[in-house]
C-alpha cells in the first residue's frame, strides 16, 4: 500500500475515533472542577515565626492568639462566562471552638467584588468541608476565598489549618 495513502487511511480512522468519542460525552464527563491546595492562598506571613506556615499538606495557623486571614485565588476557564459557579468546597480543619469564617467572592475584571457568599464554623475541633451550591458570576472576572484561619491551641494534635479547596464552574 502506497505510504500517502497509509496516512490517510490511519488520519481518517483516528479521526472517525475522535469524532465518535466526542459525540458520545455526556454532560457529565465535561465536569470541570479544579482542586486547588492551600499553597495558592496568601495573606497573614507576618511575625517571628510566620503566623500562617506551610506544610506538606496545609497552610497552618501556627498562633495560638491570633486568627490568620489568607485570600485563595481560582482560576476561572472561561472569563467572558458569566455562567458562575456549580459548586464549590473549602477542607480545613480547626484546634478548638474558635470560629472558622470563609467569604468566596465573584470579582469584576478590576477587583470589584460582586457576590459574597459567607460560611461560618464555630463548632468544636475538628476536620470538615464548607461546600455551596451555585454562585451567579460575572462576566470577565474571577473567583477568590477569604479564609479567617482561628489560632491553635498548644498541647493539641490538630492545628487549625486549610488544606485545599474546589471550585465547578457552569
């Protein structure tokens, strides 16, 4: 078999295979939630040592008096999309009964925040998820958390810290 014709033979198998593999996706399949860990938020390293460290596995309030307020920014696929978001979810974890306070906000293309929607933990210690269901967007902007970190207690295991976050968008 002449190579030229080869290739395209193969070039069209492939791209039958593309094609049909595309027509069959379901809506389901083009989720898109990104995971995000605690190493993209900033904020609060400040002191001797930082108030807010990091470890393999989270950011950590390493104080034992003061909250540690950090920003976690996302990035948004498609930011002409309006769309918003279909979910999103903060793991963290806390020492003590403090409150653990999130803001996850929509900006505009300059900074301005549009939507807020705030969650609150003041339970006892413990590890849990903060999750929301759909948040409007805005076109040409993106998506942040604001994360009020509540300080440690000495002599327990488990400091407060966060350990990742997910957003879904639209």
């Amino acid at each position: 078999m002449n190579r030229n014709l080869l290739r395209l033979s193969l070039g069209g198998a492939f791209a039958a295979l593309l094609l049909a593999g595309a027509a069959s996706l379901s809506p389901a399949s083009a989720e898109d939630g990104k995971i995000y860990p605690s190493a993209f938020c900033a904020g609060a390293l400040v002191g001797n040592p930082p108030i807010v460290s990091f470890s393999s596995d989270a950011l950590t309030n390493n104080s034992t008096t003061n909250s540690a307020v950090v920003v976690c920014p996302t990035i948004k696929d498609d930011v002409f999309s309006a769309a918003g978001l279909n979910e999103a979810k903060l793991h963290y974890c806390k020492a003590g009964a403090p409150g653990f306070l999130v803001d996850l906000r929509s900006h505009t293309s300059f900074g301005t925040s549009v939507a807020v929607s705030s969650k609150s933990d003041f339970l006892g210690a413990g590890c849990r998820t903060f999750t929301w269901g759909a948040l409007p967007g805005v076109s040409e902007g993106f998506y942040t958390f604001m994360v009020v970190i509540p300080p440690s207690i000495d002599g327990v295991a488990t400091k407060s810290k966060l350990i990742s976050y997910r957003i879904d968008e639209n």
